[in-house]
C-alpha cells in the first residue's frame, strides 16, 4: 500500500510538471494574436451616426443603415470581426438592407470609433467586456422608439460571432441569429491544441492521452492567461442551449485555416436543436464566404432572415 502511495505520488508529480511545461508553450501561442488582415471599409454617408454608453461608461459608436422610403422588415444588430469596423456591415449585410432591413452595426470598446476601456486591450479571444457591449447595443435598441418594436435579429462575424450567441441567448426578443467563421474559446483551442500536439507529443503518448487531460490543459492555460492579462474570458458553451428554440446558421469556410468548420459543427451540437445548422462554403477563407459565393450568401442570408416576420 505504501508502494502505491508512493508511486501515486510520483505519477501526479510527474503529470504536473509536464502540464505545467506545456502549458507554457500554449499560453505563448493563446496569447498571440493572429495577422487576420481583416478588410476596412469607407463610411457611407447615408447611414446615421449613433452612440451609446456601456454599463461601465465606456462610449461605442457605430452607424444605422435605414430603409430611406419604406418600413423595415425588421432590424439586424450587426457584431463585427476583431480589426475591422461596423462599416463592414455594408458588406456583409447588403443583400439584407436591399431586402428591406435596418442595419445597426457598431465598435466594440478598444476597436474603430468607439472608445477604449482603461487597462483592457482587446484580442481575438472574446471577454465578458465585449458582452456588456453588445448588451449596451441591444438596450439601446429598446430604449429607442423607431427601433423598439422592430423584429430583431442579430449577425456577427469571427470573434463578433461569440458575442452575437450570447446575446441571442440573453435576449428572447432576438428571434433568429446567424454568424460567420463562429468559434468559442475552448473548441478552437481544443481543436489546435488536438491539431499540434503531434509537434510536441510522441504519437504513441498521445494515444494514452484521454481527452479530458487536453481539456484540462486548455482550461489552466485560459485561467492563467485570465490571471495574468486581468482578461474576463468568456465560456460560450454555457450559453448554447439556451438557443436551442431559435433559428441558427453557421457559416464555415472548407479552407479557413483560423476556424475549421468541424469548429462550427461542434458548437451546432451543443445547441442541440434541429433549428441550428452550419453552412460550409467551398473554397472559402476565413470570413471570406461572400467573396467566393456572393449570390448564394446574399440569397441564404435574406431566405434565413426572412424568419423574423414569419
């Protein structure tokens, strides 16, 4: 029995310092934003300028694309990708506004027009700070008369994408949501930490290796990442569900090397429904889905978002 005590002993021992190692290795890599060369579109002169205030004081600033001679069918909160602005709802969204939606797209804190928090530089990887934006957005949304009663629907891109999922299931006047290049924090870490453990693990150790053992891994790198850069990061997966009685497309590019698709088919199965499903674009990059299908996007996107004045 002493034997085995010992041995035990050993083994966690061990177990801890390679944990340890490689969590090191992965935090440098979690850390490091990626050169997503993301677009930046001009401003449109038609659109309204507005801002508004987040619960901590922080001022976002973005813009309303309106229905210049008839009513909207209803009204799309845009959430943009990291590096890029709200204009790039022009691009993503055209096929909506011509359609006969509203569009309100804004920055998020530390990104475009809208002002930065103390102390916070945002990354790709979202935080509990970029919730309370879109959250701001949508009291905003229900503060304004024009816009109150309009059927909601919410779009977002890239790290947006994780904003715009919470949001949709915060809010249950958020009838249906679609997203680009979706991703949370612990699928696409789990899905690269999978992906290059072959770098750094033996094969045959990997074969030993339950998948629990990289989830906890990922978690302490998260934690440590969230210690160290004050960064609130936020857990999507807890949300999910809560989506399971609403409308969800997932747009996935089969070549986007930042989020695999099996990334946005694994968020679908956490929603557990029938009403989520993920659309795979052929030859498309990350957050490149319209430019390589435009006709197909423009036509998917309107037909989805047709739900809201069913």
């Amino acid at each position: 029995m002493v034997w085995l005590l010992v041995a035990l002993v050993v083994l966690l021992a061990f177990d801890l310092v390679v944990r340890v190692y490689y969590v090191r290795i992965v935090l440098r890599v979690f850390e490091t934003k990626p050169p997503f060369r993301a677009h930046i579109f001009p401003p449109d002169p038609t659109a309204e300028a507005l801002e508004f205030t987040s619960s901590d004081g922080v001022i976002l600033r973005g813009s309303l694309h309106r229905q210049p001679d008839r009513t909207p069918k209803g009204l799309i909160l845009f959430c943009p990708e990291t590096d890029s602005s709200h204009w790039s709802a022009m691009s993503y969204c055209h096929a909506l506004i011509q359609d006969g939606f509203d569009v309100l797209s804004f920055d998020f804190r530390g990104q475009g027009e809208s002002d930065a928090s103390p102390g916070y530089i945002p990354n790709h990887w979202p935080t509990m700070y970029e919730v309370e934006d879109v959250r701001a957005a949508i009291d905003f949304i229900s503060r304004r008369p024009d816009l109150q009663n309009l059927p909601l629907g919410l779009m977002g891109v890239s790290r947006g994408s994780t904003l715009a999922l919470i949001a949709a299931a915060e809010c249950p006047s958020v009838r249906a949501v679609c997203c680009e290049g979706a991703y949370s924090t612990d699928s696409l870490m789990l899905y690269f930490i999978l992906h290059w453990s072959r770098l750094y693990v033996p094969g045959w150790i990997r074969t030993l290796i339950p998948l629990w053992h990289y989830r906890l891994t990922m978690i302490m790198v998260r934690w440590t990442s969230r210690i160290l850069r004050q960064r609130p990061y936020v857990v999507l997966e807890r949300w999910l569900p809560r989506l399971r009685n609403r409308p969800v497309l997932l747009v996935a590019g089969e070549r986007d090397n930042y989020v695999h698709p099996d990334v946005a088919r694994e968020l679908v199965r956490c929603i557990h429904s029938s009403a989520a499903e993920v659309w795979t674009v052929p030859s498309a990059k990350h957050n490149r889905a319209r430019a390589v299908a435009a006709a197909e996007y423009d036509s998917r996107l309107t037909a989805f978002f047709s739900q809201l004045t069913a």
